[in-house]
C-alpha cells in the first residue's frame, strides 16, 4: 500500500540525562496521531508510525512527514490537531514548529 503521507514520530531513548525525544512522550504522540488520523478518517491515505532516533534530539520531541520531508521540533501533544489539520489535510506546514532545514 502507498501512503499520499507518512509520518515518522521519534521515540528514541537515549541514556540518563541527554537529551532525546523519550519513548514515553514519543509513543504518546504515535498514539495522538493514530487516533486523529483515524477519526478523520485519513487512515487509508495517511500513516503514522514510530521511528528511531532523526538526529535532531536538542529539539524535540520530533517528527517528520513524507513525501515532503519537513521536520518539526518541539511537538507536544497539543500540536497534533493542528499539524494534522493544517499540513496532513491542507498541505501547510506548521511554520512555529518547523525546523530550519
């Protein structure tokens, strides 16, 4: 099956101490996503998933979306109505959670 989007939400845990995504607040926002996703009825179109570490651990929880390729940092689970309104359904990235590359 071929998804119009993807999302990949970190869950990575690193050590005691650094800085990282965390599983637990990274598997909350796979599940908050899920369920949007799901509600609205994009699943068959939309996926979202769990993913290892995207390299960018100073600056979240993170995720990135397909085939656009944009990264956001800092994602709580309150950015997740929102991010699936504004880009999922209408292709607009959420520029406040954007990251810079």
């Amino acid at each position: 099956m071929k998804y119009v989007k993807h999302v990949f939400i970190c869950t990575n845990q690193k050590p005691e101490g650094k800085k990282c995504c965390g599983e637990a607040h990274g598997m909350a926002l796979v599940e908050a996503f899920k369920k949007e996703i799901k509600d609205r009825g994009l699943h068959i179109d939309i996926r979202a998933q769990r993913a290892g570490c995207l390299d960018v651990c100073g600056q979240g929880p993170a995720l990135v979306v397909y085939p656009e390729g944009i990264f956001y940092g800092n994602v709580q689970l309150s950015d997740v109505v929102e991010i699936v309104e504004q880009h999922l359904i209408h292709n607009q990235p959420v520029t406040r959670l954007k990251l810079p590359f």
